[in-house]
C-alpha cells in the first residue's frame, strides 16, 4: 500500500472517530435533557449533561452557596449532575437517611478510603450490612459516657488553649480563632486517642504540616469523589503532572504514615507502659487483644480507626466553634446574653473551677442554644451526602424516583428552612432555641448525617464545643476585629472557616466574677 492511501487511510479512521464521538454526544445531551428520568428537574444545563459542572463547584469551593441559589429559584429538587438531585425538603432527611431506610451511600466516598484498610472505615462504607458489624465493633469507646470519662484529657488541651490565649491579651495581639481553635481540636484527637497532644498550641504551628496536608488533599480528593469511577483514576495520574495533585497524594500518605506510626509507638514496650491511661488507642487494642479474634478486628483494623480520627477529627470540629464564636461576637447583644448567663452560674458555684464539665455546661439553656445555633447557621460539611435510591424506587418529596439513580441532602441549605425554623430561618437567633418547638427543629439538624450514618465521632465534637466556649467567655473577652468581612468559608466537603481575628482581653475587674 502505497505511503498516500496509509495517510488516506489514517484521516478516514480519524474523522470516523471523532464522528463517532460527536454522535455519542448529541444522542446522550438529547437522552439526558429529555429521556432520563432526572429530566423534569431543573438546574445548570451543563449539570444535567455532565459532571463537570459539580466538579467546577467544587474546586470554587462555594458548592453550599450555589445549591442554596438554585433551590431559591427553582424549587426544592434541583439536578445537580445528570445522575443525581439535590432536595431540600426538610422530611427527605428521615425518607433518606433514616435506620433501615433502604438507601445506601453512593461511590463518592470510596476515594476518601485509606489504601491499607481491610474494611472500609465508618465514613467510607457503602455496605450497610457490613458498617453495622464493623461499627458496633467500636461503637461503645465513641458514647458519650465513654468520653466524658475523658474529660481529664480534654481540659489538659483546654488549660493550654487557655494560657495561649493570655498570652495574646497580655501583648494585646490580633488572634486567628480559626486556626488556634483547629490546633486545639487536633491535639484534643492526640489526648483522647493517644494520651499525648501532638504539639500544635506548644510549638504555635502546624505539627509536620497535617492541617496543610489535610487542606492541599480536601480539593483533590473531593473533586475526584464527583467525577464518574471511571475517571478518577485518569486524573490522578494526569493529575501527577500538576504539582498541586503530587503534594496532594503525597499528603495522604503522610496522613496514612502517620497513623501507622501512632499504633506502632503504642506497641513498643515503653509505648505499653504508657497505655496505662485510657485513651481511644489503648480500648482499641483492648479489643483486638481480647475479641479480635471473635470480631476479626486486627492491628491493620486499629490503625483504620486512628486514621479516620487523625482525618476527620479536628476540621468538623473547629468549623463548629469557629461558626459559633463568629456569630457570638458578630451579635453583641447574644454575646452580653451568653455572657451573664456563664457568670451567673460560676457566681452560684455551678460551673466548676478551674475547667467547666460538660455536664454542667449543657444545663445552660443558652449556652447550649448559641451552639445549636451557631452549627444551624454553619455545619461543618457543606455538601450533600449522596445516597443512592432503592432498587425498587422510592417516594421522596412527593416524587418518585427510580432505583440506582442518587439523591442528597445538603445541610447548609435545609438548615435554612423557614417552614422548620421559622421565618427569620436565615438570621442568626439563638432565642429560637428557647421555643416550645425547638424538639420539632432539632429532628431537622443535619450537621453530624442521620441514622445509622451519623458521625461517630459526634460526642467527641459536642463535648469539646460546649467546654471551651463558655471557658473561652468565662475568661475574656472576646472583639471581632473587621465584622464587615462576614464569616468566610472554603468548601470542599469541610468547609473550612478562612481565618478570623479577634481581639482578645481580660475582663475589666467590675466584671469578673
């Protein structure tokens, strides 16, 4: 065959393909704008034929912002990928999300897997069957009894937060809240799983840059979670190119490392010694010592519970006391409320010196509305947890939807409801709490999931929250230093408080108690 009828030959091949190609297209646009059954529901163009559009919110990091926009103009179901809804009905949380409900988790959680896991971790599991056995492998060591047991470990991150923030009123500096209240999460996780801080408040800085690692990795993996299965591992690799990616998975193996290397220690004779207090790691290896056999529950399956600690177990938190701590010093009439409140039960000798308990905290009626509030007004995930519906198809929100096809509910947008929350639903009031009907509204608090997926580690966070904020109020004084600026976020799946200063000082005499 002569060298022009193989270049021939070649150009038809390719413009056959890319013919092709263009045909797949415009048969899957016309089948998805007007065939699928996700059809009928409204949203960008560009999500109801791809998922591009998801992955581009994702990256701008404002995902709860753009789902609240849509749902104002287009209703309560909006398409937000050619697959999968988004609801914000406030009873789709108990059709959806509810103990035996039928609807599992979708692939979007398998990315956030650890490599070496045997199981898939609490948060990862897409097999209901299989996360009831694994979890109530370990559910105990996470109920709150069990933490408040724990509180010695807590109040010895407390002390510490505390003497950083006099240093601050001494030299009357700028604090980032933001991040010193990140760094007190992080080592109350060090205290409760492994009896030791890691060293953030010590040293005043990122400890072998975990929060880094954990904020370079968050968009990556996120944006890799929304693609179709079959892309992700494309762009991964491709992704290798692009420096941001590397430093990414780089990050997830220091994180992976690092939990590995935390079991490890304890194992050591002198890390047994040390064992002797009861932290999270030493009931863990309790239970593969004496039931690991019983429960399959091996060192590889200890290190998997480290890991989801060391991962989770200080963003959701310190977006909660962030979110609480802006709206109180945003709202100085709360803030004198909340304030007098803490005073008053220290002058009566209930609250507790020098650390408050949390069981005296929650006997705070306003203490603990400023909290739900403060959650209301900003939970820590701010994207819809997907679900994929029934086999059988299911009834939601007056729809029908069928089988295998995915739906959501984001909780920074159904925390906004006014038929659940009243008509002021968008401002800021703690009073709502004080309600009679405040029972009705706390079944549509979605900041920790639902059912059988709800967060484990959510005693932990509840119990951190309501000790240091009426600690913090109890000690100083708290001033926003630019309240123009508003309570900034970066989305991706945490969403993350961008840094807020405050001015930080010491009661005035008059005021103390």
């Amino acid at each position: 065959m002569a060298l022009t009828d193989i270049i021939t030959s070649l150009w038809a091949w390719k413009w056959l393909a890319i013919g092709l190609v263009a045909a797949y297209w415009v048969l899957w646009v016309a089948y998805a704008r007007t065939l699928h059954p996700y059809a009928k529901y409204p949203g960008p163009f560009l999500a109801s034929m791809s998922r591009f559009w998801i992955v581009i919110e994702i990256f701008r990091g404002r995902a709860h912002k753009t789902e609240a926009e849509l749902h104002r103009k287009y209703g309560s179901i909006i398409r937000i990928a050619p697959n999968e809804v988004a609801i914000s009905d406030p009873a789709s949380i108990k059709e959806i999300y509810s103990i035996n409900s039928g609807f599992t988790k979708t692939d979007f959680y398998t990315p956030w897997r650890a490599s070496f896991a045997r199981f898939p971790d609490h948060f990862t599991s897409t097999d209901e069957k299989l996360h009831g056995q694994r979890r109530k492998i370990v559910n105990n060591i996470y109920s709150m009894s069990n933490i408040v047991k724990s509180e010695p470990l807590i109040n010895t991150c407390t002390e510490l937060f505390m003497t950083r923030m006099g240093e601050f009123a001494e030299r009357r500096q700028l604090v980032d809240l933001a991040t010193w209240v990140q760094w007190y999460a992080f080592d109350v996780i060090g205290e409760l799983y492994f009896s030791s801080m890691f060293g953030f408040m010590k040293q005043r800085s990122d400890v072998n840059d975990y929060i880094g690692s954990l904020d370079t990795l968050l968009p990556v993996l996120c944006a890799a979670s929304v693609m179709p299965s079959y892309v992700r591992a494309p762009f991964l690799a491709s992704g290798l190119l692009l420096r941001s990616v590397r430093k990414a998975l780089k990050a997830l193996g220091r994180i992976e490392e690092a939990s590995a290397t935390c079991v490890r220690e304890r194992l050591q004779p002198k890390g047994k010694s040390d064992g002797a207090r009861e932290d999270i790691l030493g009931k863990l290896l309790d239970i593969h010592e004496h039931k690991g056999d019983q429960h399959n529950f091996n060192l590889t399956d200890v290190q998997t519970e480290v890991f989801t600690g060391l991962f989770a177990g200080s963003d959701t938190t310190a977006a909660a006391l962030s979110s609480i701590l802006y709206h109180l010093t945003a709202n100085p009439d709360v803030y004198a409320k909340l304030k007098h409140e803490i005073n008053e039960a220290s002058a009566a000798g209930k609250l507790s010196y020098p650390r408050i308990t949390y069981a005296e905290a929650i006997q705070l009626p306003y203490l603990v509305a400023c909290c739900k509030e403060g959650m209301r007004m900003h939970p820590s995930v701010g994207l819809t947890l997907p679900r994929v519906v029934p086999s059988g198809g299911c009834q939601i929100a007056g729809q029908w939807f069928p089988g295998g096809l995915r739906v959501g509910v984001n909780a920074a947008v159904v925390h906004l409801d006014e038929t659940i929350f009243g008509e002021d639903a968008k401002e800021y009031n703690p009073d709502r709490w004080l309600r009679e009907d405040a029972v009705n509204m706390d079944r549509y608090m979605f900041q920790f999931g639902g059912g059988s997926r709800t967060c484990i580690g959510k005693n932990i966070s509840l119990c951190e929250i309501h000790k240091l904020v009426p600690e913090l109020l109890r000690s100083y004084d708290l001033e926003l230093a630019c309240a123009e600026s508003g309570f900034r976020t970066m989305n991706h799946w945490f969403n993350k408080p961008l840094p807020l200063y405050v001015h930080i000082r010491k009661p005035e005499p008059s005021r103390s108690v």
